[in-house]
C-alpha cells in the first residue's frame, strides 16, 4: 500500500489533512474551540489561531433540579493559542456545509 | 517535541497562561522544558480582586500537567513553518517508527 | 539508637537556624499552590527533577471571603511533585507590607481535567 499518497490510513491523517484549515475542537470542562490549526503532536497539543471559544455554563434555577438549570454560552476571542492535549476530546475537520 | 521548540523561540515574550483552576497569570516567558513546565517572570494575575493569592509573587514555575491554554502573541510565530513543521514532524515519526515501515 | 537520636536534634536545630537566619540570609520564600487549592508559603530547602519540594518553616495559608487569612504552621512539609500546581518566589518586602488580616478572598478552585 502506499503510505506516503494523501490518503488517510488512520486518525492522525484526518487532522493532518485539516492543517490552515478552520476545525472545531471539543474539550473537557463543557468547552469548545474553532480555529484555524498551525500545529498539533502526538499527545493533541493543538495550535491555533482566531480562535473563538464557547464555554457552556449551567445556571441553576430557582426550585430547579441542577438539570433544568438555564444553559448559558459565554464566548471569547484569542488570537493565538497553544491548547494543552490532555483536555481535548476530539477534533473535526473543517464542516463541508 | 515541536510544541517544545516552539516554546523555545517564545521565551522573552509576553504569554497569557490559563490553568485547569481557571486562573489566569500574564508573564515574560523565562524557560519552558520537555514536560511544557513553563517559567514565567514580572507575572500579574487577571481578578487580582478575587484572586490576591499570588500578589506578592514576582515569578513562577508553572507545571505543565495544569496548563489548559497558552495564549501566544500572533506575530511571533510563522504559521507556514509551523505547519510545515508539523507535517514533516508526522512523516518522520512514522519513518523511525517500526509499527509504521514505509 | 542514641546515634539516631543525634539526628532528630540536628534536624530540629537546623530547622531552627533557618527559621531564625532566613530573614538575614535572603533565603527565598515560595508560595505553592496544591492541584487541590491549598496555598502553602515556606522556605525552599530542596526540589528534585519531579518537582517534588521541601519546605520548611512552613505554613498553609487559608482564605475565606468572611474571616481573615489564617495560618496554620506546618513546619517542615515534602511536597509531592504532582500535587503542585505553581510555585512562585515571593517578594518579601511586598509580603511583608501586605496585611493578610485585612485580606478576604474566596479559596483557590480545585484543579479539574
């Protein structure tokens, strides 16, 4: 098989195929990233530029079990980004729509 | 590896480090080694308010296990040799890896 | 065991001296915080290549939004290295000048992956 043609033989590729592209990047702690990446490695430490990050916070309400709490997004802007890889769940190319 | 050259060339820049506590500190990045445990000089804590722990500290050993994001100026780093960098990085992995002949 | 008593002695002796002469010497104080939020400040007296330290003269410091700061003297404390989250030199003058009475803040959060 030849390895070294553009064709994605296992993870690792899909990513490498989405370097100076937009991905979305979930992470722990109800998180999410989109940005265009520069750079990753092995562990998937990320780096990324024009970076907006999502955080979903639960506000509790009133008399309310935790789970009917009101979901509140609260979004930042970062120019440049270093993302350590121990928080990443997953990363996705580039969505096609 | 890279992400660890990387950090080399940012030492003497002005990082913004957010820890998995949600603290965030601005520092002069000193010197960063394999485990991305990073040193940071003339350090401020953003919400010194909330956060007046640390206001007396001038410079730190941050561990590397505990960093969520690094932010990095934009200019101080070349994205094109970044990702060049990085594809090149993957191919020779694979090249020295035995679970992966060419 | 008299000639392990010996030690116990010296130990405290020296823990003594640097108590006292730490001041004089300008032995750096550290403040580390803990992956579990705690704030501990004491003298540097070793490290190793894990991060693990020694501390001596060392207290906890411990924040509350409606007490002062309290310190707990723990003395001489080892430190695990993948508890820590941080540790910081402290300038001493700006300790020195800042009340910790007057100081009210919320703990530390815990670190979460």
């Amino acid at each position: 098989m030849d390895t070294s043609s553009a064709g994605i033989q296992e993870p690792f590729d899909l990513i490498r195929l989405s370097l100076n592209e937009r991905v979305f990047v979930k992470l722990r702690g109800d998180r999410e990233l989109t940005g265009v990446l520069h750079a990753y490695d092995g562990h998937m430490n990320l780096i990324m530029s024009a970076v907006e990050e999502t955080i979903m916070v639960v506000e509790p309400v009133e008399g309310a079990p935790h789970s009917q709490g009101s979901v509140n997004y609260v979004k930042r802007k970062m120019e440049m980004l270093f993302v350590r890889g121990d928080g990443v769940i997953l990363v996705s190319p580039p969505s096609r729509t | 590896m890279l992400i660890f050259s990387v950090f080399k060339t940012l030492t003497d820049q002005t990082v913004i480090v957010e820890l998995k506590n949600d603290l965030l500190i601005t520092g002069v990045l000193k010197s960063v080694d394999q485990f991305l445990n990073i040193r940071l000089d003339n350090i401020q804590i953003s919400d010194e308010v909330r956060h007046p722990h640390m206001i007396a500290v001038k410079n730190c050993f941050i561990r590397g296990s505990v960093v969520r994001y690094v932010q990095i100026p934009a200019d101080a780093v070349d994205t094109q040799l970044l990702e060049d960098a990085t594809r090149r990085g993957s191919r020779f992995c694979y090249k020295r890896c035995p679970k992966f002949p060419d | 065991m008299s000639s392990l008593q010996g030690y116990v002695d010296r130990e405290r002796l020296m823990e003594t001296l640097y108590v006292i002469l730490s001041p004089v010497l300008y032995i750096d104080r550290v403040l580390v915080i803990l992956q579990d939020g705690r704030v501990i400040v004491g003298t540097l007296a070793g490290y190793d290549q894990k991060s693990n330290v020694v501390l001596s003269d060392s207290k906890e410091r411990v924040y509350s939004t409606d007490e002062p700061v309290e310190e707990i003297p723990l003395g001489l404390y080892l430190v695990k290295g993948d508890q820590i989250v941080l540790i910081g030199e402290i300038d001493s003058e700006k300790d020195a000048s800042t009340d910790l009475s007057d100081v009210r803040a919320e703990p530390l959060p815990a670190i979460r992956y």
